[in-house]
C-alpha cells in the first residue's frame, strides 16, 4: 500500500472524493501532475532531484526499521534519509567519544550516484557512519538515503558561512542538503530542499533522546504546527497545505500531506525508542499514526493519533458543508477510541487541522458535541488553526477574526 491512499473502509472522512481527481499523490516532493513511481523505481528519469535511487536492499532495511514497511517501500526516500540521519547523529550524540568533537557544522548531501559525486571533489571513502563511532562534524557528506557509508570532505572550520561558501564553490550550492551544527542550543538538522544557494528555505527537526510521554508529544506537535503550518508565510513550497490560499482551497490529499510531515517530525523526534507507523490495519479500521516500542521480543503501543482535515472548500473549490466537518470530527473521535482500545495504547489524541474560513470557524467550541466521549476514554482533542496568510493569523490573535 502507498502511503499516500485515501482511506477505504467506508468512514465518513473530511477527505472528498472531489480532493482525489488527481488522483493518488506521489511520492512527498513529486509535482502532482507528475506520475507516481511504480514499485522499487526509486527514481523518475530525467529527475533533477538529488534524492535518487540507491541499494534497493539497504533502503529496504532502513524503511523495515522505521515505518514496518515491507521491501516493496511504502516510504520515500526523503523522509528515510532524514530519519536515518537523525539517528546517525543521535548515535555520535550518545558516544563518549563526541566530547572531544569540535563544534563545527556538518553538511550532508544525499546522491544517488555517492561515489561519482564523492570523486569529482576527491572526497575519501568512510565506510562506516551509523553506528556512532565516526565523528561527523567539520566535514561535507555524500551519502546514499540510508547514511551506512559515505564520503567526507573536509570543511572550513573558521565558520558556518565559510563552510556554506565552500559547498557553493564546489559547485554543489543547488543540491538539497541537511545540516547539523553541534554549537547550536537546540539539536536538530536543518533541512534546505533548495539546497545552500538559498539558505532562507529550511525546514527545522528537532533530534532529540528524550523518553516519550504526552506533553512532549504535545509539545512537538504544536512546535512542528507553529513552525511549518500555522500561516503560508511560516511554511516553505514544500511543506504549503494549500492550493489556493487566498480562496481556502487545500492541496489535494491534505490529511494525507499532514499525516506524512508528521510522521517524519515524530520519527525524528523519539528516534531513540520510538517506531512510527501509518494506515495501520485493524479490525476496526486503519490507524493514521500508530507510535511503537519494543517491549522484550514485542512491541508496546503508546500513542495512536488520528487525523482530519476540517474545510470549507475542496481543493478543486467545490464548497462544503459544515456538517461535514462535524461529522468528521465524531467519526475521529470514535475511531481514536477504537484504535486506542484496539492497541491497547497509552494515549489517544484526535488532531483537527482547522483550514475553514473565519465564518465557518468556531474554535474549540468544535469539539463540544465530543468531549464526553474524548473524556470518558482518554481521548485528547488538539486543534491546529491553519490561516490563509498572516493576515488572518493577526487577525485571530490581536483583533477580530471576522475581518481576517
């Protein structure tokens, strides 16, 4: 299965049939009109895009540990190589080692082609980089998606933009690349999908080696929200929930969209103890994010989330009801309880991304017909207001939502 399908069990969900005249959406960063890649052709021809084709095994293997998926690769190669990453940084993090590492940028490049690439600047083969014992920083990487090996090159350690300056001299500047900077307060790779040339296009995740409980959870969900969702202005092409801003019509897909940058988000996150599943199957439907841990030879469920998308147009524009989105947020509820209970899981939260007009929004109040329900089975209700422009989001929070 894609991970881009819409659900099929017969729910009621915010999703119409109108949001899928395109048809299934591909792979996280392929153009819609683009065709999606059929099974274990990891990249289109002619693909401009770094992100290529690597060893079908190893990007099975790094797919199994992250997502359950099986070899046929549900996931992209993006979200598996930021993922993969994050654990390779989290590994060095822990080594006893890393004290003495110098708190120098990393820039990692992710090829389909490592070692051509890795030849043409005379970068030197490292054959071993995931399993924390290579000191990362103060070097440019060129790696395959699954980060077990790669080639290193030396960096200006005078400062990150001489170390910018340098892959941009190496002709590499339009490359998508992540960074890491051990010097930072707060650890996370910097995602630039545009590559270095344009420094202003980046995308934060957090690594961190947390234990998981909710308010964390809590907390990275409404950070991940605030920092990529909440307006067009804080979010990156990429990352845009909307078709059409200005005329409140979604992206085709959108909880679909949500579903996928969350699940990277969360990933990253909890890497250290944390498996994130999606479209988990159950006798009672599928599960959008299913949060696992090891517990001996099995696994421990500690989280299930599931998602809606509350609208007032369709991407193709077509207007809709109010009810529908009422509708939508009982049949999230219930199937949080289901999920929950079917799992056996820690914690259930029911998450609304609430891209209505002004006039159709009616807050939290939303979830008032629900909340006996959400209480009475440990149900969390979270809504994330996605505004049109920054206009409206000013609006919310200074004056009068009506005129946003």
């Amino acid at each position: 299965m894609q991970p881009f399908e819409q659900k099929s069990d017969g729910e009621v969900s915010v999703e119409t049939p109108e949001d899928a005249e395109a048809g299934t959406a591909g792979a996280m960063f392929q153009n819609p009109e683009q065709p999606q890649l059929p099974p274990k052709e990891l990249v289109a021809v002619g693909d401009p895009s770094p992100f290529g084709a690597t060893n079908v095994d190893q990007l099975s293997g790094i797919a199994k540990q992250f997502f359950g998926a099986e070899p046929d690769l549900d996931a992209s190669t993006i979200t598996i190589a930021i993922q993969a990453l994050a654990k390779v940084i989290g590994l060095r993090i822990q080594n006893s080692d890393a004290v003495n590492d110098e708190k120098n940028v990393a820039i990692f490049l992710i090829s389909d082609r490592p070692r051509e690439l890795a030849n043409s600047i005379g970068a030197k083969h490292e054959p071993i980089i995931d399993d924390g014992s290579r000191s990362l920083v103060g070097k440019l990487w060129i790696s395959p998606a699954t980060f077990v090996s790669g080639y290193a090159l030396d960096l200006p350690t005078s400062g990150t933009s001489e170390a910018f300056q340098k892959v941009m001299d190496l002709k590499l500047g339009s490359m998508a690349a992540c960074v890491y900077n051990p010097a930072g307060t707060d650890r996370e790779i910097r995602f630039y999908p545009n590559g270095l040339n344009d420094e202003t296009r980046v995308v934060k995740f957090a690594v961190s080696d947390v234990a998981f409980d909710f308010d964390t959870l809590d907390q990275v969900l409404n950070t991940f929200h605030l920092q990529n969702f909440v307006t067009p202005d804080a979010t990156l092409d990429i990352l845009d929930p909307w078709k059409a801003a200005s005329k409140y019509h979604p992206r085709e897909n959108a909880e679909a969209f949500f579903q996928a940058w969350l699940k990277t988000a969360l990933s990253v996150v909890f890497w250290r103890s944390i498996v994130v599943k999606f479209e988990v199957s159950g006798t009672e439907g599928r599960c959008d994010l299913l949060m696992m841990s090891r517990q001996g030879e099995g696994w421990l469920c500690r989280a299930v989330l599931e998602l809606k998308v509350l609208k007032s147009f369709s991407s193709s524009g077509r207007s809709i009801s109010q009810t529908v989105s009422e509708q939508a947020i009982k049949d999230g509820v219930l199937q949080a309880v289901a999920y929950k209970t079917q799992n056996a899981s820690e914690v259930g939260v029911l998450c609304c991304y609430d891209m209505r007009k002004p006039d159709h929004c009616n807050d939290d109040e939303c979830f008032k017909p629900i909340q006996s329900i959400a209480t009475g089975n440990a149900i969390f209700l979270r809504r994330y207001r996605v505004h049109n422009s920054s206009k409206a989001l000013r609006a919310v929070k200074y004056g009068s939502k009506a005129n946003g």
